[in-house]
C-alpha cells in the first residue's frame, strides 16, 4: 500500500460546507495555531530580564502576551492513503472533496515540517524568530501593517509533532499532528486586503474576526476546475442522490456541459462504501 496518495483530501462536517467549496472554492479561514514551542528555556529568561531599555521591555511584553498563540488565514489537506482515511474524518467531518496533488502543486500549496522538540531545529527557529521579532515589533506598533515578514511567514508551515487542537465537537483534545501529513494553501495578501496573521486578541473579536474572514473570502478563495476534483465523500450512499442534484444545479449555474456534470457526479462517493472495500 502506498504510503502517500495523488490526492489532496479535505473533510468538513456538513454538507453545506462542502456545497459552499464546490460553488465558491476553498475560503480561507483564520485557524488558532499553537506556537508555545517557540518559547524555549532560554527564551522565557530572556522575555522576563529587563536591561533598562523602556521600548525593549515594551516589545519582550509583547512577546509574552501573545506568544502563545497566531492565527493565519489557511485552507489545510491531508496526503494520506484512502485506507486510512477514517481517522481523519472521524476528526474533521465526514463530507469531504479530494483534489488532484498537481492542482495543488500549481497553486501554491505546501506541506507543513513538522518538529521534534528534542532535535537542534526548534533552537535554531526560535533563536532566529526572536532576534527578528526584536525589530520587527517597533514598526508594527508603529504601521499596525499585520503583514509579515519572510523569516517569520515560514512559521505558517511549521508544527510540533504533537499538541492540543480543536475537534469538530468544539472539545480541545491531544493531537499527533505528523500523522494528517498536511499540506496548505496559506494565501498571500497581495492587496493588503486581509492580514498575514491575527494576534490570538483580534482573533478573540467576532466582529475583527468576521470581517476578517469575508476579507478572505473574496481576495483569497482557491478555486478550481470540476476535472481538478478526483473524488466529492458523503457518510452514506443515502447522502448521495441530494449531492449530485447539488452538482447539477451549481455547475449547470457556472455553464459546465452535461458531460462535464456527469462526469462530476460519478466522483461522489460514501465513506460507508469505501470501507466496505478495503
């Protein structure tokens, strides 16, 4: 059994979701991400030694408010075998839409790097991240321009190998990131319309976060073309007829063919079904 598929796969927990992806594409969401790693020994001593300087002590504040956590606009998809697929749903939801790995490829998306806590890399990321933060900080206060700068973007694609995460019943559980081998599409905010990344406060705001996110929505949706999709997951063959008249109705409405749309429906398929099978 192949240890990685050709195919990209995102899972949601309704179907309204995915009826949403497959009329308007994949939007972009702010997504709470862990960064507490980042906050070696080493580092917790340095945010609390105060060397006199008035602006310093100012940014290490900064630091240790919201170090704990950013948020990043993002769409996220695993590259897992179909076989073991059922964890992952089990997770995220049970509608789901597998995409070609080359449409991923073309736009943009990457997988993340994962991070042993005990090997030399997290030192080196937290050691470089914290120098620049250094200088970065005065001219966000000063800007308040949330866009950010390379070093720091790649924080975007990185995790721990393990940490706590938000489950579709809303529950904060205990995760082994490494094994969603995810890959991401993190839009880039050409236009300044939406920020590279939400401190967990603005995050906290419904009214910062919604507008945040209809910002996302309209800048930044990936779309695609219906022979980009290799596979559309419903729980039960119950649930197939009322996705495929979906179909119809939403790409009839973007002027596909009705081979294009036949062709289409015959990738919807029950998860029921496919574990029948393997």
């Amino acid at each position: 059994m192949a240890i990685k598929s050709n195919t990209l796969f995102h899972f949601t927990p309704k179907k309204e979701y995915l009826f949403d992806i497959l009329e308007s594409g994949f939007w972009p969401r702010y997504c709470l991400e862990d960064i507490q790693w980042l906050v070696s020994k080493e580092i917790q001593h340095e945010l609390t030694y105060s060397d006199g300087n008035i602006l310093s002590d100012l940014i290490k504040n900064i630091i240790k408010g919201n170090i704990s956590s950013l948020a990043y606009p993002m769409v996220c998809f695993c590259d897992i075998p179909l076989a073991q697929i059922t964890s992952h749903t089990d997770f995220y939801g049970k509608f789901g839409i597998g995409m070609s790995k080359d449409w991923g490829i073309k736009n943009g998306l990457n997988p993340i790097f994962y991070i042993s806590d005990e090997s030399m890399i997290p030192d080196a990321i937290r050691k470089s991240i914290f120098d620049f933060l250094m200088i970065f900080i005065p001219k966000l206060i000063i800007t308040k321009n949330m866009t950010m700068p390379a070093p720091v973007k790649l924080l975007q694609f990185i995790k721990p190998l393990k940490g706590i995460m938000k489950n579709k019943m809303g529950q904060m559980v205990e995760k082994n990131f490494d094994e969603e081998c995810e890959w991401r599409y993190i839009p880039n905010p050409k236009n300044q319309l939406f920020s590279d990344f939400l401190p967990k406060l603005i995050f906290k705001d419904n009214k910062e976060l919604e507008n945040a996110h209809n910002a996302t929505k309209w800048d930044a949706s990936l779309t695609f073309e219906p022979n980009d999709i290799r596979y559309i997951f419903v729980p039960e063959d119950k649930d197939i007829p009322n996705v495929i008249q979906q179909i119809h109705i939403i790409f009839e409405n973007k002027g596909y063919t009705n081979d294009e749309i036949y062709l289409l429906s015959s990738k919807v398929i029950s998860l029921d079904t496919i574990m029948k099978d393997i």
